[in-house]
C-alpha cells in the first residue's frame, strides 16, 4: 500500500508543481502592486490646485484614495508579469482551461490589449486573492470538487441545502 501511495505522490507532484508555478508568477507579481487601504486622504488646497481633475468639475472633493495607484512598477515589470502568463507552458497542468480562462481576463487589462484603457487599480482587482475564483492549487481543486464536477457537486448541494434546513 505505501508504494502504491509513494507512486501516486511522485506522479502527482510535477503536476502540483507546475499549478505551484502559475500562482507564484501571480503571487510575485501581486506583492508588488501596493495594498489597497481602506483609508481615503484629506486633500489639502495646494494638492487641490495641482491635480488635473480636480481643477474642474471636482473642485469641492476634499477627499481621494489614491494609494491604489501609487507604485514603484515599471512597465518593463509589467510586461514581463504579462510575457510569464502568455508564454506558461499548460501541458501537465491540473484545470487546463481554468487557468487559461484567468490568463484571458488579465490580458484584457493588458497595457498593450486594444482597448488602450490600462487601470492599475482595475488589475490589482482582478488579481487579488477571491474564494470564488482561487489560484492556490488546492483551494481551486476544492473549488472544482464543490462547484464543477457533476459527480461531487451534486452531493455537496444536497448536502448544503439539508444542512440549511436544520
């Protein structure tokens, strides 16, 4: 029985692996964005008269949150973050199309993507840790355990809905 588990566990640890390898590329490229704070700035008159938008149509805003777009990033990083995702290697890879399906929805946020529309504080959105759409390797075999696979979804929604009941 121990070889059979030993052979199982090889087999699978490439493939762990390779799924452990996407979510650092993202990982890595996450801890670099700035945290998002739940505190907004009091702007003071000068910073007032100095900012473009403000000027106008926002001139009584006494308030802003820009700690979502103050960066240290420099374009070669994010290109590099986006040439890693387009040129990962999906061969051997747990939930094939999941994560090609996520390497889609950044694209779209791509500084080089048609729209032209490039929001940092949209792609720190997108990327950011969510229970719904994980890229850890087990919280997404989780997720399709739960939610995907016919076979197991259907019981663990018969399963919540009798323990709703109680």
């Amino acid at each position: 029985m121990e070889i059979l588990l030993a052979i199982i566990t090889l087999g699978l640890k490439p493939l762990y692996d390779k799924n452990k390898s996407y979510y650092e590329i993202v990982n890595v490229f996450r801890k670099k964005l700035p945290r998002q704070q739940n505190q907004a700035k009091k702007l003071s008159d000068k910073e007032k008269s100095n900012h473009p938008f403000i000027q106008g149509s926002l001139k009584h805003m006494s308030v802003i949150n820009m700690s979502p777009h103050k960066t240290s990033l420099t374009e070669a990083e994010i290109d590099q973050f986006y040439n890693e995702l387009n040129d990962f290697n999906y061969s051997f890879v747990f939930f094939k199309d999941y994560y090609q399906k996520y390497t889609r929805n950044l694209n779209r946020f791509n500084p080089k993507a048609e729209n032209k529309n490039f929001e940092l504080a949209v792609l720190q959105i997108a990327i950011k840790e969510d229970p719904l759409h994980p890229l850890k390797p087990w919280a997404v075999f989780k997720l399709h355990l739960k939610y995907k696979w016919k076979l197991s979804s259907s019981v663990y929604m018969r399963f919540r809905k009798k323990k709703k009941r109680n």
